[in-house]
C-alpha cells in the first residue's frame, strides 16, 4: 500500500497552516496528490432555511461571505502547496464538513486535518470533526495537534498495539509511514490482563508481520500504573521516546446523533502532543 491521494481540510482556523505544511509534508515524500478541500456549508444552510423559514432565501451577502471564506482558505492553501512543489488540487464544495469530508474521503487513502482546539468558537458539529471523520470516513485519519508546529513524522513512530480489529487496521493503514520511519516502536500494554488475544511473546507476531513489510520494529512491554490510564501513559510514552507520530485504533459508536468514544481515543483526542494517526 502506498498514498497516492491525500485529503486535505482547508478553512481559515489559525491552525490551517501547520495541517497545510505536515500534509504538504507527507504528500512530498509519497509523490501523492493533495487535495484541498474546503467547504460552504451552503446546501445546509438552504434546507434549514426551506425548514424554518418557509422558504426564505439566503441573502447574497451571506452566500458571498462564506464562499469567500472557503475561497480564501484555499488561496492560503495553494500558496503552501506551491511553495513545498507538491501536486495538487483545490476543491470548493457547498456541502457542510462533515459531509463533504466524509464522501471525499471514499476516494483518497489518507485524510489530513487538526485536533479540535476548545479555544475556539464554533458550531458543535465542527469540534466534533475528527471524532466524526475518524469514525466514518473509512480511511485513516491523520491529526495534527492544534498547539505546536510539526514538519517531520518520520524519526520515530509509536504504535498502540492490542491485537483488536481497530489496532490491526491502524497498523495497515500507516504502512507507508512505518516503513519511511526511521525507527518503530511498537507498544503492548497490560498484555497480561488480555486473555487469548496475543501469543506466547505479545507483539511478536505483529513485529515479525511489519518486519517483513520493511519496518524497522521493536517490541516494548508496558504496565500502567494505578491511577493512569492508557490514554495518558501512551502519550507519556511518545514524550519519553521523543515519538514524533503515534498510530492507534479508534474506539467509537454512534448513537442518534451522539459518537461515543473509548476512554483511551477520547483521551488521546482531547490531549494528543504529537501527530495521531487514527483508524477505525
């Protein structure tokens, strides 16, 4: 597998340029395309007002601001793409974020967007993004955090292994990034408390599976203490290593219009210190 399509969130929040640049980054580094995408909203806007407003009409300076939002943010997103020489591509869509990311998504192999940053203001449904896309979209989510600069996530990859269905695919789907890794660590925790999950050695097997893809791996055993959960002691662990991305499932459910997450992707949501790579 490699990435030769990348989805890229373009709007105007004061983190867009460092997604820009690790995104540019990465797409660089695969030959891949890169996609900007930035999103009116305008389609949601019109059938809540045909619901509400009984078929009033969006004012034109309304639909002039926020297409001119969309188009400025991906004037900024262009400007970075030329500068880093990637291919790419700008798309404005009248469809809301979540929508749109998510059927964008169906035809690119990695996704690119930021952590959710509680400082800014904002509809509900939009801090809710990455939880939503890494849920739905089908395709691994790569998160930047909102605080920081990140221009490299290949020095040393940490990833959290627990031999479920979402770790198995998060494993997969970072291949390309593994093996471009200078070094892999690769994390079990608390293996002892999970019965018929892993061998004689956890982690073992799927060391000797990503060796034989060409990644650099070794195995460390970890054991949280009392008080710590996973969430914290995985980010604990990249900041001791000096991890530069971390690869993880996604825990999650919809209900009606709620998504509720594991304890340990909530945590890792809301406190990530590094890039996360997230698959569901």
């Amino acid at each position: 597998m490699t990435y030769k399509n990348i989805l890229l969130h373009a709007d105007l929040s004061p983190h867009a340029a460092s997604r820009y640049e690790l995104a540019c980054q990465v797409a660089l580094s695969h030959e891949a395309h890169l996609v900007g995408a930035a999103f009116t909203g305008l389609t949601m806007e019109c059938y809540r007002n045909a619901a509400f407003g009984y078929g009033g009409m969006l004012a034109p300076t309304d639909i002039d601001a926020v297409t001119g939002n969309s188009a400025q943010a991906l004037d900024r997103f262009v400007v970075q793409a030329k500068a880093a020489g990637v291919s790419f591509e700008r798309r404005i869509s009248d469809d809301d974020s979540e929508t749109g990311l998510v059927l964008q998504s169906r035809y690119a192999d990695l996704l690119v967007l930021s952590q959710s940053d509680p400082e800014l203001t904002g509809p509900d449904w939009l801090r809710k993004l990455p939880e939503h896309l890494t849920l739905h979209s089908g395709r691994p989510v790569l998160l930047v955090p909102y605080a920081g600069r990140y221009t490299h996530i290949d020095r040393h990859a940490l990833v959290a292994w627990d031999g479920s269905r979402a770790a198995t695919r998060a494993v997969t789907d970072a291949l390309p990034l593994l093996r471009r890794s200078q070094h892999v660590t690769l994390a079990v925790f608390n293996a002892q408390t999970q019965y018929g999950v892993h061998g004689e050695q956890p982690g073992a097997d799927i060391a000797l599976y990503l060796a034989r893809h060409g990644v650099r791996v070794e195995v460390t055993q970890q054991h949280t203490p009392a008080g710590l959960d996973i969430g914290n002691a995985l980010l604990s662990l990249s900041a001791d290593l000096g991890a530069d991305l971390l690869v993880m499932g996604a825990y999650g459910h919809q209900r009606w219009r709620e998504i509720v997450l594991g304890g340990v992707t909530r945590r890792v949501l809301q406190s990530m210190t590094l890039p996360v790579l997230m698959a569901h």
